[in-house]
C-alpha cells in the first residue's frame, strides 16, 4: 500500500506536471485536459482553488456525457448557473 504523498507524485508524473505542488493545481490541470482546453490551464486552477469542489464536479457531469462542440464553454455556463442558484437560495433564508 503506498502513501497519499507517494500517490501524489506518482500522478503528477503520469501528468507531466513537473510544477504543480497543491492537489488544486492538479486537479485543474486535469479539468483542463478533460474539457480539451489546454489553452486556459491557469483559468481552470484558480477554479480548483476559489470555487467549491462540489460545485465543479456537479459542472463536470453535467459535461462529460454531453456531445457540445465547445464543453469548455458549457462547463463555465453550468458553474454559473449553480453559483445563481445557490444565491438565489441563500437570499431566500
């Protein structure tokens, strides 16, 4: 059985992610590579990092079995429907 922490870097060298030190960086690099838009890794980390972890799984499969041409852009729409919605629910307590 191997540690988080040798499981970590055994992932980061799958990934070729040489500078990515935090789980967040991680995990938005691979958003980002899931999404096909290796163009924007550093918008994709900061999401990772700012935004709720449920919030971008629930925006995650709401995409992955979509067949959109851009599910970069639906990804983004989807977050910002679930940040509205829960607005919406917390002016409403």
């Amino acid at each position: 059985m191997k540690s988080i922490g040798e499981a970590l870097i055994n992932l980061k060298e799958k990934d070729g992610g040489k500078y990515l030190k935090h789980e967040w960086q991680l995990y938005g690099y691979r958003l980002a590579l899931w999404l096909g838009d290796e163009e924007r890794v550093s918008l994709y980390m900061r999401l990772a990092k700012k935004e709720k972890r449920e919030t971008l799984q629930a925006a995650w499969d709401f995409v992955k079995d979509s067949k959109a041409r851009s599910k970069a852009g639906l990804f983004l729409w989807k977050i910002g429907q679930i940040k509205g919605e829960e607005k919406s629910r917390s002016t409403k307590d």
